[in-house]
C-alpha cells in the first residue's frame, strides 16, 4: 500500500506516519507539509496542485490544519475549510479509492447530559468558536461529498483531545499562550485547581490514535469513528494527578477571565472555544473496538502524566509545528536549565 499523509508533521501527523511505517502492509508512506522538513514534500493544501501528489495512492490521510490565527478566522477558514475541500476534491480525481479525516469531538452539537454519544449524533459543533463551525462544516461537506462519490471509501476520526509529550510545548503555544510557565505544573507546587462545575473532557494520546488510523486505513471500514480513552478527565481528576485540591469556581467567573485575558492578548485560545469545550459531549468508542479492533494503550492519567512532564521540561520534536521554543533550544543543547 502506498499512504499520503497531509500535516505529517504535527502532534497527529508525525504519530501516524510512524504507525504506517511500522506496518508491514505499508510499502510507502509520503507525508506532505506546508513547511520544509526532512522525509516531507512540502506542499500547501491551500494552494498547490494536490492530484499529481494523490495518484497511485491506496489511500490519503488528512490530518492538515491551522489552529491559529483565531483572532483571524478568515484565515483559518481558508486553510482549515477550503484547504480541505480541495484535499477532498483532489483525492476523487486522483482516483483515490480510501480517505482517512481527522475530524474531532468538537464536530458534535452540544451536550444534552453525560451518556456518551455514538457516531450517529448530530454534527452541528458549536457556532460560537471557529474551530467547531469549520470541523462542522466539513462533516456536512463530506455527506454530500459521498454521495457524489459512493466509490469512494471515506473514513472520519472524531478523537477526543490528543495529547503526547513531544507535543506538549506546540499545545502551551497554541492555547495558553508564553505566559504560562512549565514549572507550575510539577506536582504538588500548583496548591489548587479550579473545579468548574460540567467541565469535563476526554484524551487519547497521540500513538493510540495514530494506531486507530492505520487501523482505518488498512481495513475495509468506512463512516465515523470515536476515538477516546478512559476515565472522563474533570478538574478534580486533574487535581489528583497534580497533588492540588479543588476549589469550587463559578463557569461565569472562569469564562469572565479567559474573555478578559483573550481581550488583553495573553492567551490565544478565545473565550468562544472555551464554550464549545464546556459543552462538548462524551464519546461511545464501541464502533472503534468492534470494527477496528482498537484498544487504547494509554489511559487518560498516562497520558496527561506525560503531557505535563513534556510542559514542564518544554519538550518538542524536530518539526517545525513541534519545534521547542528557542530558549528551551538553547538549554537542551547546552546543558542549562536541566533537572536531574
């Protein structure tokens, strides 16, 4: 099989490539960025010609997309939504018998209480935060999409939050912005965490979700699959894992503050994504078990546990979207900063 993977080289993109690799049904693996790195093709889903780069593929795995600017969301929208669609476009003219999308939890509509939700749960997202509208966007998209190509196998992955340790500096950037420093997080120096009332998530670490995509794409599945693992992540869950005690804080006041930071650009992460997050449903991950026989390796507190430990030693990969921050670059090349 020969695989083509778009943003092969961020959190999602650099653990499926190794999980294709590994694969012995895999001949070839051809990952696509829009910034140069080694073993890649640069290409921009924006705006290069995409065919030539699909043909003579089994499959293509679409994992590209910007989570910044969001004080800019045309922009997002042009590479994230239209980026897509001319992927989507492509891989039908290219011929392309299978395609493998990263779509997300955030696609679903809100929450109507804690019972975990199945693939078939309406995909409206949340209207309030880019990020939802254009994951939403693309999902109706796609229904149309096949029923113009019913040839044509396509696949969408609604993982929950995905996190790995190489990772974790990229995320700080994207959502909490440089003013959050590494050290807070070591457990037992953080003495509280705020408990707000129905915040709660889920996790998957990168691998186990990178395992479920080759699972996808060497399998003759088709539709949606939930992708997530256990326990519900809540703030006293987080409370554990960092020996801090929770204290009861109001969603008003929360919500008041990270408006307040987002308004004086502290954080890049607005407050519209931070009511969609509240309002996120829970995921059924049974189709994923049966179908693709997919048991997550990693439990939510392993991989949150390697999360932190990547934030507090500012860890990061050789890519550019993992890249450490140069200060960090400094210190691991010479030495300084390094704790024992």
């Amino acid at each position: 099989m020969r695989i083509v993977v778009t943003g092969a080289t961020g959190n999602i993109g650099t653990g499926v490539v190794a999980a294709l690799d590994a694969d012995p049904q895999v001949e070839a693996v051809v990952g696509l960025a829009r910034r140069p790195a080694a073993g890649v093709v640069t290409a921009d889903v924006e705006r290069d010609d995409l065919v030539p780069l699909f043909r003579g593929a089994d499959a293509v795995v679409h994992l590209a997309w910007l989570f910044q600017p969001t004080r800019r969301p045309e922009r997002t929208w042009r590479a994230n939504v239209l980026g897509s669609l001319r992927v989507f476009d492509a891989v039908a003219t290219a011929g392309v018998p299978k395609l493998v999308y990263s779509s997300s939890v955030g696609a679903y509509s809100p929450r109507e209480d804690d019972d975990p939700v199945t693939e078939d749960w309406p995909t409206h997202g949340w209207p309030g935060a880019a990020y939802t509208r254009e994951k939403s966007y693309l999902e109706r998209y796609l229904d149309a999409f096949e029923q113009r190509h019913p040839e044509l196998a396509v696949v969408r992955m609604r993982p929950g939050f995905v996190f790995q340790r190489a990772a974790a500096t990229e995320q700080r950037r994207l959502f909490a912005g440089p003013f959050l420093p590494g050290s807070l997080v070591r457990p037992g120096l953080l003495p509280v965490v705020p408990d707000v009332p129905g915040l709660r998530v889920q996790v998957v670490h990168t691998a186990d979700l990178a395992d479920a995509v080759r699972r996808a794409v060497t399998r003759p599945v088709r539709g949606a699959f939930n992708i997530a693992t256990g326990p519900v992540v809540d703030p006293r869950f987080l409370a554990g894992l960092l020996h801090a005690r929770p204290v009861p804080v109001p969603v008003a006041v929360v919500r008041a503050a990270v408006d307040a930071a987002w308004r004086l650009h502290a954080v890049p992460a607005s407050p519209g994504l931070f009511d969609a997050v509240m309002r996120l449903p829970l995921l059924d991950t049974t189709r994923a078990q049966a179908e693709l026989d997919w048991q997550p390796r990693h439990d939510a507190a392993a991989t949150l546990t390697e999360f932190l430990s990547g934030l507090r030693s500012g860890a990061g990969a050789d890519t550019a979207p993992l890249a450490p921050d140069r200060h960090r670059l400094h210190e691991i090349s010479t030495g300084i900063g390094r704790r024992p």
